[in-house]
C-alpha cells in the first residue's frame, strides 16, 4: 500500500526505504521526515529540563521546547493519515528523550528505542547540521537490531548518495501542524 502524498521530501524518504531495503533490510518500509525547530531555551536549559523528566520518570518536555513538522513520508504499509494519527504513540520515549541530542549535536547523529514494537519508530536519524535553526530526522521502523551494526560498520558512507539534497527539503516550507 504506497500512497503518493505532496510534500517537499517524499521522494527522500521513498529513496531511503528503497536503499535500506536493497542492502538487505526488506523490514523498513517506512520513512517519516521531520524538521525539527527550538522554540525556546538553549542547550543548558533544554537538557535540565528533560534530565529532570527523566528522573522524575515523567514524559519528556517536547512540546515546550521543540516544533516537529512533517515534511516528507513514504510508507508501504500505511497511509499518511494514519501515520499523522498514531504519531504521538508511535514517536516513543525512547526517542523523545534523544531530541535535545539531535537538535544540538553536529551530525550525524543515531538514536533507537530498542523497546519499540509494531509500528513505533525504532531508529531516528540526523545526517545534516541543521540548517536556519531547523534539524531534519528521519524517522525508521526497523523490525532487526543488526540494523544499528549497519550503521556503525558504514562510518565513511555517503549518506547524500541515498537521501538527495535533504538540506534543500528541510528549508520547504510545508503548512501543517506540529504533530506533537
């Protein structure tokens, strides 16, 4: 089930399903793209607050701190509605807590919950600095964890080769909500 959508980015995330898929990884058939923007705060303050949610056991502060915009998707097994829809439960605490990380931290930048199941996102991506205060992350499924010994055994790998000009759909400009 592939349903084509409109924005700037989703022949980005079909051509990383479609590499992951050919170098022996058939379980990812989905790719979600998110700019990710600071809407407060700086890196001393972000980091507090999500320690202090981590010790208290509490959800991490995202929507404080961070807009997350949709701006490209390709799935085989979903439709984007539906991937707008379970979003708040399939971007999972695994992830959230990495969100100061990635947002701060030069690329590249890997994260995974290795808890999550069925349709939440296991793997988040960051391959690029970010670029006019907005990071980009890419967002997996990944049903086997020798995906994350792909990626440590592919440290010198031209990651422009397989996501195009990300930096170019990161700046697009795409009305729609913050999905958080």
């Amino acid at each position: 089930m592939t349903t084509p959508t409109i924005l700037p980015a989703d022949a980005t995330a079909e051509r990383i399903v479609r590499h992951f898929q050919a170098v022996g990884f058939p379980g990812i058939t989905e790719a979600l793209l998110v700019r990710i923007r600071l809407k407060k705060g700086d890196r001393l303050e972000v980091d507090a607050a999500f320690d202090l949610a981590l010790e208290r056991e509490a959800v991490p502060p995202v929507h404080d701190f961070f807009e997350i915009r949709l701006y490209g998707f390709y799935s085989e097994i979903r439709t984007l509605a539906d991937a707008k829809t379970a979003f708040a439960t399939d971007f999972g605490r695994g992830l959230r807590v990495e969100l100061p990380s990635l947002y701060f931290d030069a690329a590249p930048v890997v994260a995974d919950d290795a808890l999550a199941t069925g349709t939440k996102y296991d793997a988040m991506l960051k391959l690029g600095n970010n670029t006019d205060g907005r990071a980009v992350a890419i967002l997996l499924n990944d049903p086997n964890s020798s995906f994350f010994e792909y990626l440590g055994s592919q440290t010198g790998y031209d990651w422009q080769e397989i996501t195009g000009n990300l930096g170019a759909a990161a700046n697009s400009f795409v009305p729609d909500e913050d999905l958080l």
